[in-house]
C-alpha cells in the first residue's frame, strides 16, 4: 500500500496561521486535520454548501481547484466516501492562500463533520431503484440546520440519506440517519438514530413512524435542539444517546412534549 502512497516532500516546519479573516479561521478550525509531518496540514474541501447538493461541483470548480493542488498541494487530491474532496498535504504557509483561491471557486464552506455536511445518495431524481428523493430533503435540511443557528454549536454530528434500503448513504452508520421508504405510493422516511461507524460500529435504531419530507427538517431540527440541551459540555451526541436513552430525543422527534 505505501507504495501507491509515497510520502510528500519535507515541508518547512511553519506555525499554523492562526490570525487573518475570521472565515478564515472559522474553515481551518473546522477543515483543517493535524498531519503526521511538521509543516504541513491536510484539509478538506467542503462539497456540502449550505442549500447545496451533496457532493456537487462544477467543471470551473474541479479545473480551479486543480490548478490550487498544483500550486498548493503536491498535485494530490482524494475523494472521500463523505462526498468531500481531501487536499492531504498542504504546507502550513500555504494555507491562507489556498482559503483565499478555495473561497474565489465557492468551495471554502466550513462544515467538515458539522450537521450541515450532510452525506445523501442520489435517491429518486437518479437512481431507478429509490423509494424516495434524497436530494431536494438533504438540501432543505442543510437550510433549516443553518437557518436555526445549530450546524456549528452541534459540532461534530453526522447525518445521512438514502433513497432505499440499499443504503448507498450510510445512513445506518449515521449519527441521524435518514431513510426514503414507499409508503402507499407516497415518499416518507424513517429517521434512525444511533448508528456509528469505525471501530464501535453500530446500526442506528428506528426510532418510529416514518416522517413526509415536510415534517423531517423541522423534526431533525427538535433533536438537535434537544441535544444542545441535555448534553454535558462537549459530550458528542452518540455519548449523549447512551447516557440518556433513545427516549428524550424520539420525544423531541416527534415533538411529543406539544401533542
Ligand atoms: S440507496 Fe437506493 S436510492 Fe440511493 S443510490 Fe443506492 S440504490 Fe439508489
């Protein structure tokens, strides 16, 4: 494997650039990823743009973001089963730049594991196979997730879509996972929750009657809203799921305390 993989040239061991435009340091805090080697920085670029379609760029954006990996990057660039693209070796003198020419293409969202990065197989507008749409539900969660103020005090939650079983999304690993099922011939979802991937993998956990595509923005956003409000103070939400329960958070699901 190391082969396929060789190390990249020796970087200057630079400090990271902690100061310039608070976007800026908004998208390192949350894109940038520690690198084994001094000097230099890995990043995600975002594909997730608020409203946007899941893993979507452009022919202008690819052709750009070539040129700032070459320029940049060592010419290596990684797709990630996230639907992100990764930069693995960005010297750290070169981060600003690199933000400066990302946020030129459109590409510079810092939402990288935030609830906004929101992974969706292509669902009913692509995919033969789909019970429901994934992406126009994707989109409007990542609006509703933005327009209640939570994508970033969430932190790091991950919810995904898929169409059908089949579960092209992963959204059985998903923190929040979001599954297109046929209701009768109409397009409805049930919501999951729980699921982990990596080492204490687990399957998330239905947590009740599906949901229309109207009702699951503002249902998703209830959890989060109760999650903010039962969690230690950086407790992840899958420790928040084991330490409470399912309970509290089908309750704010189903918005149970208003019924
Ligand atoms: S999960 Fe189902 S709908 Fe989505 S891409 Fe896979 S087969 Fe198609």
């Amino acid at each position: 494997m190391k082969s396929f993989f060789p190390p990249p040239p020796a970087a200057e061991d630079a400090p990271l650039p902690y100061l310039g435009p608070p976007a800026f340091v908004q998208w390192l805090k949350v894109n940038r990823r520690a690198h084994q080697r001094p000097g230099l920085a890995s990043v995600v670029v975002s594909l997730k743009p608020i409203g946007g379609t899941p893993g979507d760029a452009t022919t202008a954006q690819m052709v750009g973001l070539a040129d700032l990996v070459d320029r940049y990057g060592f010419g290596e660039l990684r797709v990630s089963p996230e639907q992100n693209l990764i930069l693995p070796h960005i010297r750290n003198g070169d981060l600003l730049a690199l933000w400066e020419g990302l946020s030129d293409l459109g590409l510079a969202t810092a939402n990288h594991n935030l609830a906004t990065d929101i992974v969706a197989c292509p669902g009913l507008d692509y995919c033969n196979l789909a019970n429901a749409r994934a992406i126009p539900l994707a989109q409007a969660l990542s609006l509703a997730i933005e327009s209640a103020g939570l994508s970033d005090v969430a932190g790091t939650l991950r919810i995904k879509l898929s169409g059908c079983i089949n579960a092209c999304g992963h959204h059985h690993i998903a923190d929040l996972g979001i599954l297109g099922v046929d209701k009768r011939g109409e397009e409805f979802y049930q919501i999951t929750l729980g699921g982990r991937a990596g080492e204490e993998a687990a399957v998330g956990e239905i947590s009740g009657p599906s949901l229309s595509a109207d009702a699951v923005p503002p249902a998703v956003v209830r959890v989060l809203r109760a999650y903010l409000a039962l969690r230690k103070p950086g407790e992840p939400f899958a420790h928040a799921l084991q330490r409470l329960s399912h309970d509290p958070f089908k309750e704010a699901l189903y918005d149970r305390a208003a019924a």
